[in-house]
C-alpha cells in the first residue's frame, strides 16, 4: 500500500502499535549493546541494527500522523 487510507481500523491501530512496539523494544537493545560491546565490527552492527528499526518506528509514526 502507497498511502495509509484517510481512516485507520481499531483493529489496524492496535497492529501498528504491535509494531511499533516491536521495533521500539528492539531499537532499545540493539542501542544497549552498542555501547556495551568493544568490538567495533560489531559496534557497527548493532548501530546499523538500531537505525533500520529507529526507521521503522518513524515510518508507523507516518502513518498515524
């Protein structure tokens, strides 16, 4: 789907705030680990991780504007 429709369903809210749920928990933890790992091929991989779900967190926000 290109465009949210005009209304959005009780039942389509509650799965968007599914998934922002999801990504937000994940987007914490991969931010954690960040700062906690010294390794910085996996510093990388973690602040690539975060900001693929930060992404995602965003674009539901989107739609709900």
């Amino acid at each position: 789907m290109k465009e949210a429709p005009t209304m959005i369903s009780t039942k389509d809210l509650a799965y968007l705030t599914d998934i922002f749920g999801w990504n937000f928990t994940a987007a914490k933890k991969a931010y954690h680990f960040k700062n906690e790992v010294e390794d910085e091929e996996i510093k990388e991989l973690m602040n690539r991780l975060f900001e693929m779900h930060k992404e995602q967190c965003d674009e539901v926000l989107s739609i709900l504007e």
